[in-house]
C-alpha cells in the first residue's frame, strides 16, 4: 500500500468510479500513475472501488447515499481521521443542464 494520504485514496476512487482513466486519476489526484496501479492492486482498495462504483450505478444523482459510502470507504482506507471529504462534481457530469 503507498504511504500517500489516504484522501488521495478516496478521491482516487470517486475518480476511478466514474470512469476517470488511471493517468487522469493520479493527475488530479497529484500522484505518479503508478501510485494509481499499485492502489487497483491492492484488495481492500479495489473492494472499495466496486462499492463506490455500485453506489453510482444504483442511484447516481442520491448524492447523500454516494457521500455515505465514501466516507465507509475512507474509514476502511484510513483516511477517516483526516476529516471530511469534499467532491465537486461538475454539473455537466451529471447530465444536468446550466439555465433554463
């Protein structure tokens, strides 16, 4: 497992949830893309990572339950003590329009 903060995990994995390719993940995330690789090698990461994905394919605009999960996934990846996670998810991601 990398030694990198476990918020960098988390947002790793609502990256890679919706469908952010590995290098654009450790972009954003602010990792070297082979810290990505070795996170999808790791089991309980990638355990998480289907959880998440699960949440977002059941009901993907109840953001209330994707945030539920998240914070499930950040306790069992450690990243619980760091405080709360913050997502931005942009508004054309979710199909939703700008204005009338």
């Amino acid at each position: 497992m990398s030694r990198s903060d476990p918020r960098k995990r988390v947002d790793a994995l609502l990256l890679l949830a919706g469908r952010k390719s590995q290098r654009a993940t450790a972009v954003e995330v602010g990792v070297h893309p082979s810290t990505v690789r070795a996170w999808l090698r790791d089991p309980v990461f990638v355990e998480e990572l289907v959880r998440v994905r699960e949440a977002v394919a059941v009901r993907p605009l109840d953001a209330g339950r994707l945030m539920a999960v998240v914070d499930e996934s950040a306790a069992r990846l450690g990243g619980r003590d760091r405080g709360p996670v913050t997502v931005v998810i942009p508004v054309g991601r979710l199909g939703l329009g700008v204005g009338g």
